[in-house]
C-alpha cells in the first residue's frame, strides 16, 4: 500500500478504481480479488471514511513476489507426510468441557482450528471444546483412522457415572 496522493482524489498515475474502496485489513487475496472482479488497476484503502492510501494490482503483485525472499510461502497442499481431516464432536464426546490441554491428544496429533457456531477459532491449550465443534486436526496418513477413533471414542462407565 502506498500513501494517498497530494490531493488524494484521483488514483495514483490515473488508474481507474472502479468505485472500489478496499479496508485496511484486507488479505491479499481478498484486496486482489476485488481488484479482479471490479476490473480495477488500483483502490483506495479507506479507514472511518478516510483515504489512507492506494493499493494496486502492481502492489499486490510485488508483495507475493517478495513473500518468498522472506520465508514465507502460501501452501497448495499438504506434504505427502501429513494428512488433515475434520470431524465434528457429539454430544456423549469425552472431549466435550474439557480444554485441550487436558484432552491427552495422541502424539503426532495437531489440533489447527476449531469450526464453532461458523466461526473459525485459532485454538490454545486452555481452549475449552465444546460438543457440536469441528476440530480441524492434523496428524500423519498412517495414524488418520486411530485418530478418529479416538475422537470418536464413546465415554467410559467411570466418566459417566462422575457426570
């Protein structure tokens, strides 16, 4: 993003924005995606109804071009070594109230995000589970069906009987 023009009400080198405003927490993605969509060269970034600053095709461009000199890449797939599946919690889960730190996941065992109400949580030991949640969980290919499994896993008679 680069800082609005003197006078800021004309695009930077005369692009066309296409009525487009763009806020300032914009990925990427979505900013060039508008951008595509609405035909536009160049948007003003608008922050409470003020301009404060363009980001163009050319800016977007740069930045993934740079994102690797940096270290930083976006991943098409996972690594023949890792597998992520999704599976939703049921109410008689023994997983559910508890934090998942004290749900003694398996090794090789990720937790990568928790789906709740349609929103998505980034999820910390101390993130309670809740029954309905999707867990989103990383493991290896070979491990996939045991970890379901446990997942899955129906509570115990000593676990239901100290509910």
């Amino acid at each position: 993003m680069r800082p609005p023009p003197d006078g800021a009400s004309a695009p930077p080198r005369g692009g066309d924005h296409g009525g487009i405003a763009l806020p300032p927490n914009a990925s990427l993605d979505a900013a060039l995606e508008a951008l595509t969509e609405g035909r536009a060269s160049a948007a003003p970034v608008v922050e409470g109804g003020t301009m404060i600053g363009w980001l163009s095709v050319r800016d977007v461009m740069a930045a993934y071009r740079a994102a690797p000199d940096r270290g930083t890449r976006r991943l098409r797939s996972l690594t023949p070594a890792t597998t992520l599946f999704e599976v939703r919690l049921g109410r008689a889960s023994p997983l559910a109230g508890r934090e998942l730190r004290e749900a003694k996941f398996p090794a090789q065992t990720l937790v990568v995000a928790i789906t709740r109400d349609g929103d998505a949580i980034f999820p910390a030991g101390t993130t309670q589970i809740a029954p309905g949640d999707i867990l989103s969980v990383m493991t290896d290919p070979s491990s996939e069906s045991a970890r379901r499994a446990f997942l899955d896993e129906p509570p115990s008679a000593a676990e239901g009987s100290s509910q």
